[in-house]
C-alpha cells in the first residue's frame, strides 16, 4: 500500500511538473495607458485565458508602449518578437487599404454602425492580416472622434496651418484637406506634444482627451462623431499554430467575451468622457452648420479615395455595409 501511495504521488508530480514545463508566458504589448478601458479590457482577456487554460498561457500585458511603441507593436508580433499584442489596425493603412475601413470620415458614426461595418469588413481584414502572419482574435472600437483645438473652430477655414497630430493615413489626409500641419505623434508622447506645441490639435475620442488631460493645453472640442476607429488584438501565426486545440480555443473564446465587453465599456463611457472635458474647463460642442458641411466634403471625397484604392475588395465591403442599414 506504502509503494502504491508513493508512486501515484510520484506519478501527481511528473504530471504538474510537466504541466508547468508546458506553461507559456505572453508578452502583450499594448500603446495606451493602463487606465485606458482597451488596456483594461486586455488584462480582462488575459486572466480569461489563464483561467481557461488552467494556467498553461499566461499573458502579460505591458501598457502605454513600455514594451514596443505603438508604432511597433504590429511589426513586432509579425516577426515573434512578442506573440500577441494590440493595434490601432488604421495606423497601417499604408501597408492595406482594408486596415483604414473604420476611419473613413462620416461613413460609420455610431457604435451600431461601427459594428455592421466590422462585420461587413470581417472577413477581409483576417485575410489581410493572415497575409502578414497574423491571426485575427477581436476588436474593440473607441468612442466617436471629435476634434481638439486651442482656438474656437466655425469652419474648415479656420484650421488652416494648425499642427495637427496625425496617427494614420486618414487624419493625415484630413490635415492635408484643410491646409493643416500633420506631425506623426504616438497616443503616449501626446501630452508632451501639447504641452510643447509640437502640436495643436488633433481628431480623436473623448477618452484619449481624458488620458491625455488636454485640457492643460487646449481648450475646445467638437464632438463631429468622424468615426469610429478600432484597437485590433492578434497572435503571431506560428505562435497560434503551436498552441493544442484548447489553447487555440481559450484564446477566440476570450477573444470574443472580450469584444463584447469591451465595447459596452466603450459605450458606458462616452457620455462621461466628454462631461469630464467640460468639468476641466473645455467648451465642448457639435460642429456649426459650416464646420459639419466642410468636414462632410472631406469625408465624400476620402470616401471615393479609399474605394479606389481598396479595389473589388473594397467596393464589395462598403456596399455589404449599405446594404445592411
């Protein structure tokens, strides 16, 4: 009975020994602060993972691009640097048109008509990022994109030579639109910009003005509802194909519980982002009548852009999405 005894608790620590030599610890790079609801939202996936793996994936989250910079981020789960990591997908563009679908001006304003668009483009954008090494896991969208100014804004006239901060093709193509200044600036080197005047406006959601406290150097939002722009989750392909069936499957599991409360967090805030801007001293208000007619010529003409340069592909999703409203 001794010898029994002794060789099932043997056997009971082979087997744990085993478990935790199969044990994976993640770096998840991601480029906004960690009070940020994408970053919460993140470390909410990964607990989610290693409980669902009891333990064998241990994803550490490393926010406001302590471990890559945001501009870095996607790159470096691409080549296995880190195998999975958070992307603002629209800041590469460049590299594929389908990347910049949720930052087309005035085309998905709300977050219902942000959703319907990702599904209309679901499809297209896994196979992008497929091309690229990348596995698709979930996506969250940011609350409406208003823009920030230090001076009071009445139309697109009045934004001419304004530095403005540009983070994807998009914003720099708005810049160039209305005569402004695009300067290239990561979301954690913003509140030195602004405080540096390096720049002077940007387009962006309520929270990144609240992460930000914008209010130290700024002094007005228009909350126009440009878009919805949204942080995209992936794991390097070799680093997804290594996992068993469980550990593939924790991960699209969390990966879609993720997407759903990521969102309705998204939701929950937004109205108080922008109470939080006023609270500070911001004037916060919708666009005069000339402003909202401007800025929608911008989005007409980025829109017949972006169709252009997205091909069939593109044509197919934006009339997947019409057709869905």
């Amino acid at each position: 009975m001794k010898r029994t005894t002794a060789l099932m608790a043997a056997t009971a620590l082979a087997a744990l020994a085993s478990g935790a030599a199969r044990a994976e610890t993640w770096d998840m790079p991601m480029a906004y602060p960690a009070t940020n609801y994408h970053t919460e939202n993140g470390v909410a996936f990964a607990a989610c993972v290693k409980d669902a793996t009891g333990g064998a994936i241990d994803i550490v989250v490393h926010p406001n691009g302590s471990l890559f910079s945001g501009s870095d981020i996607k790159r470096a789960v691409q080549t296995g640097q880190a195998p999975i990591g958070e992307r603002l997908l629209s800041a590469h563009a460049n590299e594929n048109p389908m990347f910049g679908v949720d930052s087309i001006p005035f085309l998905a304003t709300s977050f219902d008509d942000s959703d319907r668009l990702a599904a209309a483009a679901h499809d297209a954008i896994v196979a992008a990022l497929d091309e690229q090494n990348l596995v698709y896991v979930y996506s969250v969208p940011w609350p409406p994109q208003g823009f920030y100014f230090k001076k009071e804004v009445n139309s697109v006239e009045d934004m001419k030579g304004v530095k403005f901060r540009a983070y994807n093709a998009a914003t720099a193509r708005i810049a160039e639109l209305a005569g402004m200044v695009p300067v290239q600036i990561e979301a954690a080197e913003l509140s030195q910009a602004l405080a540096t005047g390096v720049a002077e406006s940007f387009i962006s959601s309520g929270s990144t003005g609240v992460d930000s406290k914008v209010w130290e150097s700024l002094t007005h939002f228009y909350d126009v509802q440009a878009w919805l722009p949204r942080n995209t989750v992936f794991v390097n392909k070799d680093s997804f194909a290594a996992l068993d069936d469980a550990g593939r499957a924790a991960i699209m599991d969390c990966g879609a519980k993720a997407a759903t409360e990521g969102e309705a967090k998204a939701r929950e805030l937004t109205a108080g982002y922008l109470k939080t801007l006023a609270d500070n001293g911001m004037a916060v208000s919708g666009p005069s009548d000339e402003l909202k007619s401007g800025l929608e010529g911008f989005g007409a003409t980025m829109t017949e852009e972006w169709i252009a340069s997205a091909g069939d592909v593109g044509k197919a999703v934006i009339d997947a999405y019409k057709a869905g409203k």
